[in-house]
C-alpha cells in the first residue's frame, strides 16, 4: 500500500493482496492505524520494520508518501526493502507532480500495475537477480529499526491520550481562572456595597437637606 503521509490518504494498493490471506482486514486494519500515527507525526524513522503475528511491515518514507508492504517473516529484509525503493522510485517518475493535490482515495489506483509486475520479480529469492541483491554489499539494511506493532500503534495511543489530558486541563485551567474571577467579583461586592449603601444613604440625605433649606 501507499499512503501520503501528511494525511494518511490511501494513494494506490496491490488490488490482489490479501485475497488468500486469513484475517487480511484485521491486517488492513493495522496498516491503517500505522498510517493514522504517520500522519500524526508518531514515527521513528523514515525505514522501519514493524512485526504483527507471523508477518512483518516493512516500510519507507520518501517525500511524504509511506510505501508499506507485507511479508512472511522469512523473506528476506534486503528484498523487502529493495522492492520497496522500486515502487518509490516508479511512483515518484510517474505521479510525483500529482501528490499533493490528490484529493481522493486511491487516485493512483491504475498504479496497481506496476506493483504486481515488480513483486512477481521478487516472489522467488531463488532467482539470479535477487540472489545478486541479497549479495549486493552496497544496500544494507542493518541498521533499519525493526518494532512490534503493539509498540508501535501503542505509543500513538498514549500520545493522544497526553494531547487529551493536555487539552482538557487547559480546558480545566479556564474554567477554574473565570470561576476564580467571579468569586472575587463576589468578594469585592461583599465587601465595599455596604460603604457604599452607607456613602449613598449620606449622598441622598445631604441632597434632601439641602432641598429643604
């Protein structure tokens, strides 16, 4: 799948994926909450691995666009990750101009295309070409983090619950501030309306006498 970042708005997806897979919409699911926390900045690294069950998420994200797929936790990180950059960098010649201004879901779906020809190229790590990949000493993917999904949709959790406490103790601090203001209102009412019934009453008698003589 691939997502904008900034949004999480689906750009284009692999139309056969998950027809065979069980529990495919739980998973479905997963990547979209991982888009969710993307697009509300709650990411690590621009390449990680993310394991749920017997699979594994990779991903990478290049001008604000998430390219996400889903492997067998056998298969080969290196492959993962060199499939990955292929679609980043077709998707990028084709509809690089396009991204920011898509406005709807899966805009680029006709993309679809082009991400089943290259991962029928990565299918076999048996093949000559991939096993060239795997030995290319060039890209190395040690150093690429990889997490649980649990920790990963977690921390995004507790990021929003802090922005909630946040904002309702702010929203707390004013309603508590005008309470304050109008206790104290109250208080100088309490406190200088009887000099001022006494200094009105004096007011109004001086006036009357005054009238009178």
């Amino acid at each position: 799948m691939i997502a904008r970042v900034t949004d999480g708005l689906p750009l284009a997806e692999g139309l056969d994926d998950g027809r065979d897979l069980k529990d495919a919409e739980y998973y479905k699911q997963q990547v979209k909450a991982l888009f969710k926390n993307l697009s509300r900045g709650h990411y690590e690294a621009s390449r990680m691995s993310v394991e749920t069950g017997p699979y594994v998420f990779h991903y990478i994200i290049e001008g604000r666009v998430c390219y996400l797929t889903m492997c067998d936790r056998a298969y080969p990180k290196k492959l993962a990750f060199q499939y990955l950059e292929e679609l980043r960098n077709e998707f990028e010649r084709v509809n690089g101009s396009q991204i920011e201004t898509a406005a709807r879901p899966y805009a680029f779906i006709k993309f679809d295309t082009f991400i089943q020809k290259t991962k029928k190229l990565y299918q076999d790590t048996h093949t000559q070409r991939n096993i060239s990949k795997l030995n290319d000493e060039l890209y190395e993917v040690h150093q690429i983090m990889t997490r649980n999904v649990q920790d990963v949709l977690g921390v995004g959790e507790q990021l929003d619950q802090v922005s909630q406490m946040s904002s309702r103790l702010s929203s707390e601090s004013r309603v508590y501030a005008d309470k304050a203001r109008d206790l104290n209102r109250q208080a100088l009412i309490r406190k200088w309306a009887p000099v001022a019934i006494v200094f009105g009453v004096v007011f109004v008698l001086f006036w009357i006498k005054n009238k009178i003589w």
